[in-house]
C-alpha cells in the first residue's frame, strides 16, 4: 500500500517527536524560576584578588552574590564606575580588572552587603 505524500513536507514533520526525555518541550516555569534574591545584609560576599589563569593579570573577584543576573549586572556597573576600570559578571560572579580589595570592600559594605577580603 502506497501513502499519499502531503504538498508541504514541513507540515508533516512539525508535530513530530523523536525523543523527549523530560516533560513538556516548553518550560517557562522551570526557566522563570531562578535564584532567590537576598537582601544585601544577608549576603556573605568574598573580595579577592586573582591572578590564576590570566596570563599575569590581576583581576579582583567577588563571589558569594545570590541575586538575580540582572540585579548583578547593575551592580557590576556602579562598582566599575568607582573603580574606574572595567569588569564582567561570569557565573554568579563580579570581576574587576586590577588589585581594588580595599576600595571595593569598602564599597560593598557602605552598600550594606556583609563582605570580607579573602586569600591573604
């Protein structure tokens, strides 16, 4: 017996599913959910300046943050502007480039967030 193909092939194969290992395909809630947002008094936060895996450079790292990526990505950048110098936020992480402990500590505790410099 021989089947009919459809004009449009593409509307054949949309609705097909091969494989799926968990759930429904469309997942907002599990993408929505993310970290919990504390206080900035509630957080332990770690100052540390770095220079493993840069090739010489000195980068100071502060870890410890639990907010949400936006909220970090505001921080990042009042901490750049009084450091004067640049930075990124990499996996829940801050990092400025250049030695800023002592000046970024005492940012970070004027702005209420319970830091301490580590690796000394």
């Amino acid at each position: 017996m021989a089947r009919k193909k459809s004009s449009n092939p593409s509307q054949e194969n949309s609705d097909r599913i091969v494989y799926r290992e968990f759930g429904k395909a469309e997942n907002s809630e599990a993408i929505a959910r993310g970290k919990q947002q504390l206080p900035p008094n509630q957080q332990n936060l770690r100052v540390q300046a770095s220079r493993k895996g840069r090739k010489g450079k000195t980068v100071t790292v502060i870890s410890g943050f639990q907010q949400q990526p936006e909220s970090l990505a505001e921080l990042l950048k009042k901490l750049k502007t009084q450091c004067g110098a640049g930075g990124a936020v990499k996996e829940n992480t801050i990092e400025i480039q250049g030695d800023h402990t002592q000046k970024l500590l005492e940012i970070l505790t004027n702005m209420e967030y319970k830091a301490k410099i580590s690796g000394r």
